[in-house]
C-alpha cells in the first residue's frame, strides 16, 4: 500500500492516506477494510444528509460497483488512523473513490470524498483530495468532476451560489460547497433529487401513458425488455446509450460523447445481474422503421423486501421529440412496476435543473424534490 503525507489532525487523532488493496472478491476477504470502511462512511453520509440510506449500496453491491471494467478503472484511497499496524475499518476516517473511463473521455477524472463528521475540518479532505487529483494526473487527466448533495435547495438570494446554467442553487456557507470553492473547484451544474412515492395502484401511471399513447399515435409503440430480452437489442441499445451521453443538458462540463456498442451494453446489462439488481427497460420503437428511439430505465435491487428503487436514464432521440415519448416510456415502465413489484415504494432519480421538460415529466407523475446535486470541475493543468 501507498502512504502519503500526514492528512490532519483533530482531537488527538492524526491520520495517514493509503491506497486500498484491489477489490478483494468477497466481503470475507482480508483485504476488505479499506472498502467497508468506506462504505461505511458513505451511509453515515447519506442519513446526515438526507435522513435515509436508500442510495448507499451495501458492501457486497459495493464491491461489484467498484471493480474494475474494460470500460472504467478505479482506485480508492483511504484516511486511516495512525500508529496502527494492520489498519482495519473503523480505523478509515476518511476516503476519495476516484474514477476513470478507459475508452472515451481520456482527460477525463471522477472524484467523490467522504470524511468523518467527527474529524471534519483537520484537513483530511484536502489530503484525500491532493492525493486522487495527483494520481489522476498521473492517468494523463487534465480536469476533474465531482457531486455533492445539498438539501434542502436553498430559496433564491443573498448566501447562495447560482449554477452558470440559471437554474438550481446551493447555499454559498455549505461546508462542502465552500472546500471545493477553497479548493479551485467551479459550480458548473445543479440537478434536481426527487423522489416518487410509488402509488399503491397503476390507475394513475396507467392514465398517463394511454394519453401519451394517444399524443404519440400509431406510429410508436412501447416495448418491455429485462435483462434476457434486452440481449436481443444490444446494437439499437448501444446507439440510444451513446446518444444519451451528449443529447441531456451538460452545461459547461467537459463530457465528450460515450463509446458503446453491443458488447459494451451486454456487459453493463450483466453488471445488474453482478450487484444484485434488476434491469427494467421500456423503449418506444418507431414502428415505420423498427427503430428504437426512446428508453427508460429502472434500477430495482433484486430481494423482495427492498422498498426502494432507482430511476436511471431517459432519452427521447431529438428527431423524435414533441410526441410525448417521454411520458410514454416512464409511465408505462411505472405502470408495470407498479403490478409486478408492489413492495417498491420509492423512487429516486435525479435531473439537470435546466431540463424543464423532463422535470415536468417527473412532477406529473407525482415526484418531488428532496435535494440538489452540485456539479463541480476543476482544470488539473498540463499534463
């Protein structure tokens, strides 16, 4: 393992950065602290923030996430106590999960750090943070993008930072906010967190979609597709996941369009199967030609006592816009939803603030915002 320099010090404790060993195959594995010490941080986080742990992935789901693809690399870096011998992990007090695509974006980094409540403020953040900025140099990165959740979204006026794009705000005295502002880091974006208390019967989704059905007319028609059958649509899938990379609202982020094609799509559609979730997929095909010109995607952990799901992407092709395919697809994937998997009763997604159309979807159909998530970039220089 890698030390660095000593990161902070705060009631007594000092704290040194290692590099985490590989992602070890079990969650039996020796060389599993650094990982369960970090997640463990992370849904600490997610209740401080936002009063649940339905986003925290636990430690088996956390490990399938992290490992390593043809497509992403990643490290983990950890803040560990000092003066202990064989680090364990209640002895991670802090972490940086940094992250880089091997096939596109190849100046690009993705860093998210996460410290201690209690040792806050002693710069272990800005140790974790040097440390991911100086290994992403290193990978021939020249700028780096992070998230961080807010809630609630503070009302516009004095104290608030606005996103460069009008629309979405967070509060300028937010400690995260002002490290990365102290840090060189740029507001470039603010989505919108909502949540959607699944309703109890498809009348409602069921509704929607057969007016959007009729705005759209005969020319379209949705499709469902799981895991199995989406195998047979993998090269009409590849171009809707590569549009879908470019074609939402990316204010001033440096995100070049995506790579994907059949096998990079039956392998993401495998990774649900790996980390325990279940893929459900309504695309609208243009029936005149047999397109596929729109999908929707729900991300639903695979045990039936789960009462909380993830809606993932969702993307009308420009060309193809104005029909109302949008509320198609989302109301008729939450319409199955709703008959198949009654025991969902969350939803979370998250949109561009800017993408009013979406939005517009997504209050209709009965969700509402619970947070913000800030974008931020930072130009790492030449490299």
């Amino acid at each position: 393992m890698d030390r660095a320099a000593v990161g902070g010090q705060a009631d007594g404790v000092t704290t040194t950065v290692l590099e985490a060993p590989p992602v070890p195959p079990s969650p039996d594995h020796p060389d599993v602290w650094a990982y369960a010490g970090y997640n463990r941080l992370t849904r600490d986080l997610e209740v401080e923030l936002l009063g649940h742990s339905d986003r925290w992935a636990p430690l088996p789901i956390s490990l399938a996430f992290l490992t390593d693809s043809d497509w992403q690399r990643s490290i983990l870096l950890v803040a560990v106590r000092d003066g202990v011998a064989e680090p364990g992990a209640d002895d991670v007090v802090g972490a940086a999960e940094v992250r880089i695509p091997l096939r596109d974006n190849l100046r690009t980094g993705h860093v998210f750090v996460v410290v201690d409540e209690r040792v806050r403020g002693a710069g272990i953040g800005t140790a974790l943070l040097e440390r991911a900025e100086a290994w992403l140099r290193a990978q021939g990165r020249d700028h780096v993008i992070g998230w961080s959740t807010v809630a609630p979204e503070p009302e516009p006026g004095p104290g608030t930072l606005e996103a460069p794009t009008g629309a979405g705000r967070v509060p300028s005295d937010d400690p995260t906010v002002a490290f990365l502002l102290g840090r060189g880091y740029r507001l470039e974006q603010v989505a919108r967190a909502s949540q959607l208390d699944v309703p109890r019967d498809a009348d409602e989704p069921r509704r929607h979609a057969a007016l959007a059905a009729a705005a759209a007319g005969a020319d379209y028609r949705v499709l469902h597709l799981d895991a199995a059958a989406a195998q047979d649509h993998l090269d009409a899938l590849a171009r809707l996941h590569t549009r879908m990379s470019t074609d939402v609202p990316l204010a001033d982020l440096r995100v070049e369009e995506e790579v994907w094609d059949a096998e990079r799509v039956a392998e993401y559609v495998a990774d649900y199967e790996r980390s325990w979730q279940e893929m459900r997929l309504a695309v609208v095909e243009h029936v005149p030609t047999g397109e596929l010109v729109a999908y929707t995607e729900l991300q639903i952990p695979a045990f039936p006592e789960i009462e909380f799901g993830f809606q993932r992407d969702t993307l009308v092709l420009r060309e193809h816009r104005g029909h109302r395919l949008g509320m198609l697809a989302k109301a008729a994937n939450l319409e199955l939803l709703v008959r198949e998997r009654p025991c969902v009763r969350r939803i979370h997604t998250q949109n561009a603030s800017e993408n009013e159309h979406m939005l517009a979807i997504n209050v209709a159909l009965g969700f509402r915002t619970v947070a913000v998530q800030a974008g931020w970039q930072k130009g790492l220089g030449a490299v």
